[in-house]
C-alpha cells in the first residue's frame, strides 16, 4: 500500500531532550516536506525537500532540523524542544512535478513538550 | 508570498442540504493549483478535490465541486446533500509554480446536524 509513515504518533518528552520524528513513503516520490498544525492556525510548513541532500526551509523552521540523505525518510529532529512546539505534525510527499492529487499526508504526530 | 483566507471559522448545516466552504487566494504566480482537504476528529489529511490555475472547468469529485473564479481569486468548495460523516475541519491550500510549497489556510469547520 502507498503510503506515508510517521512515527510515533504520540509523543510527550520534556523541555531540552533530543527527539527525532521519523518519516518515510514508499512511493519513490522526490518530493518530501514537514508541517505543523496548530489550533486557529492551520498547517504551517516547517522544512521541505526537493530531492535526495537538497533541503530547504519553510515559513516556521526555527528550532527544527531535516535530513534527507535517502529518497525515502525525511526525518524531523528537535534537538532542544521546547513547549511552544507542541504541536500535530504531518510529513507529506509527493512525485516532482505532479500537483493533482499528489501530496500523500502521514497520519500525524501528536507533539507534547512540558 | 503566497496566502490563503478562509474566513469562515465554522459552519452548520443540516443533513442532505449543500453548503458552501469559502476560500479565497493571493499570489502573483500564473501557475498555481489548488486543493481542499478534510480533517475528520481522527486527524488524517484526507484530499478532496484539486484545481489548477490553466483549468478552465470547475472540478468534481462526486458529491465535490470546486467554484473556482479566477479573477476573484476565489476557489469555494461545495458539498453537495451533505452527510453527518462530513462533519469534519477542512482546509484550502494553494501549490505554488514551483511545486515546492503548500499553503494552507485556517480551516473551517463543518457541522452537519440530522
């Protein structure tokens, strides 16, 4: 099945502790990016990826890094959470190029820092 | 810089009527598309319907349709005989020319009563 994996789903961690949210598609699509969605805000985009090494950032990438050093996983590293970002998180994907239709969404990433 | 305004926070319809999801865009790219998702309680980002900026017919997709006015850059979805199962958060969102962005808009949330 095509699809988009996050994990975890459900995370709570404590302010300054390193946490890596991973993502991955098995659909082979270039095109890769993070968002959050906070309430009466909307989605957000935090960092996308256009291909394997080329990452660039979005409207909110403060505190967050990206790696893509596969095709496939694009994950997301805090290094030192903090409570503002607590937060739903959705990797997304899509093939270059192919706007109809082609942004797959994970299920999510419930975020909380305390 | 691309934005998105959805200025319906919430909306209530009853069971088998069509309601009327507004949207309306800014951006100084000719090529664009444009999408609406939905967000049930569960939290998944599920795709709706898409336009693009050169389509000259409104898209359908079953019980979708997109009122796409380009030179009121406005793209309103339309559910038509609406079902409780679309009570849910939608959103719009707009792809820019260079497929590396997705904005999204605030969202609006549907209420569909018996």
């Amino acid at each position: 099945e095509a699809q988009v994996t996050q994990n975890p789903r459900y995370l709570i961690t404590v302010t300054g502790k390193k946490l890596t949210v991973t993502c991955s598609q098995n659909m082979n699509h270039e095109y890769m990016s993070w968002y959050r969605q906070d309430p009466g805000l909307g989605l957000r985009q935090i960092y996308y990826s256009m291909n394997v090494e080329v990452t660039d950032k979005g409207d909110v990438p403060e505190g967050y890094k990206v790696s893509r050093k596969e095709k496939r996983n694009f994950p997301l590293i805090l290094e030192s959470p903090s409570p503002n970002q607590t937060s739903l998180y959705f990797c997304a994907s899509s093939l270059s190029g192919q706007g109809v239709r082609g942004y797959t969404f994970g299920s999510g990433t419930r975020l909380t820092v305390v | 810089a691309q934005k998105i305004t959805q200025t319906q926070p919430g909306m209530f319809v009853q069971e088998k009527e069509a309601v009327t999801l507004d949207c309306t865009y800014d951006t100084s790219d000719p090529s664009y598309g444009l999408f609406w998702y939905k967000q049930p309680s569960s939290g998944e980002m599920i795709f709706l319907i898409y336009q693009g900026s050169y389509d000259q017919q409104n898209a359908t997709e079953g019980r979708y349709s997109l009122n796409f006015q380009k030179a009121r850059k406005s793209a309103n979805l339309v559910i038509s005989a609406s079902q409780l199962g679309d009570s849910a958060m939608y959103f719009c969102a707009m792809r820019d020319s260079g497929y590396s962005t997705l904005t999204f808009g605030k969202g609006t949330m549907l209420l569909v009563s018996p």
